[in-house]
C-alpha cells in the first residue's frame, strides 16, 4: 500500500468518526428534547387539572423525577465518553496522517496540543442535565401545587 493510499483510507475513517460522532451529537439533542417536552406537558397538565391522578401522585413524583434524572445522566455519560473516544481516534488519525507525508508541527506546538489533550474535560452535558433536573424538579412542584396532602399510610390504604 502506498503512501497515497495510506492517506485516502485514514482520511476515510476520519470522516467516518466525525460524521457518527456528529449523528450521535444530533440524536442526543433530539432524545433531549424529546424527554424536556414530556416534562413540560406533565408540568402544564399538573397545572391546567386535565390530569387526574390520585393524591399518591406526591409521593410518587419526586421518586420518577429521580429516576428520570438519573437514567438521563447514565445515558449521557455514555455518550460522553464515546465522544471522548472519538476525539482521542481523530488525533490519532491526524498524527498518522502527518507521520505519513513527513510534516511534523513546531515542537511548541506539539507540546500545546498534548497539554490539551491532556485536560480533563468538564463533561459537555451538563446543560443538559441541568435542564432535565430543573423540568423534572418543576414538574415535582406542579404535583405538590395540585394534589393536596395525603399522609403515607392513606395510600396503602392502612
């Protein structure tokens, strides 16, 4: 395989990691959105009483907006480190890329970028769990607002 070739192939996968990376980017808003609408909606039908639900329903929504929180964060580390793992493959790719045509950067320039590489990254979803906690933190409000109390033991029907 010649060096011409070498290129084109390690340019090809790199294209290939960023367009899945750039998919997955697009899909994780999505599946954002889609989750922050279903909180606006319970929100709004907890405040417009086109939702009826028992009086249980203060009891159970803060342990949903948990779950809700949680399985969103989970699912979001995953991405996460996925996309942490591309970033790491498509500098490779670049370092392999030059290796091959016999370009190599300032010294200083190569230290630079290793010192980038090297930071720790604060987490790139942290907006959007933000905005899940304060939906699904709003939504617990809206139940609290709506349903009257409704000691434990009523709901178990002790």
């Amino acid at each position: 395989m010649n060096d011409e070739t070498k290129i084109e192939a390690i340019e090809s996968l790199q294209k290939f990691g960023r367009d899945r990376s750039e998919s997955r980017s697009r899909n994780e808003w999505k599946l954002c959105f889609a989750l922050w609408t279903v909180l606006l909606a319970c929100i709004v039908s907890f405040l417009t009483h086109r939702f009826s639900v028992s009086g249980s329903a203060r009891w159970i929504a803060p342990v949903v907006a948990v779950i809700v929180i949680l399985v969103h964060y989970w699912r979001l580390s995953i991405v996460e480190r996925k996309q942490h793992l591309e970033g790491r493959i498509f500098y490779f790719y670049r370092k392999k890329i030059m290796e091959i045509i016999g370009v190599e950067f300032d010294q200083k320039i190569e230290a630079e970028i290793k010192k980038v590489e090297e930071l720790k990254q604060p987490p790139n979803h942290i907006l959007k769990l933000t905005i899940t906690i304060l939906l699904a933190g709003l939504a617990c409000i809206a139940v609290f607002l709506r349903f009257p109390r409704v000691h434990p033991t009523e709901i178990i029907g002790a």
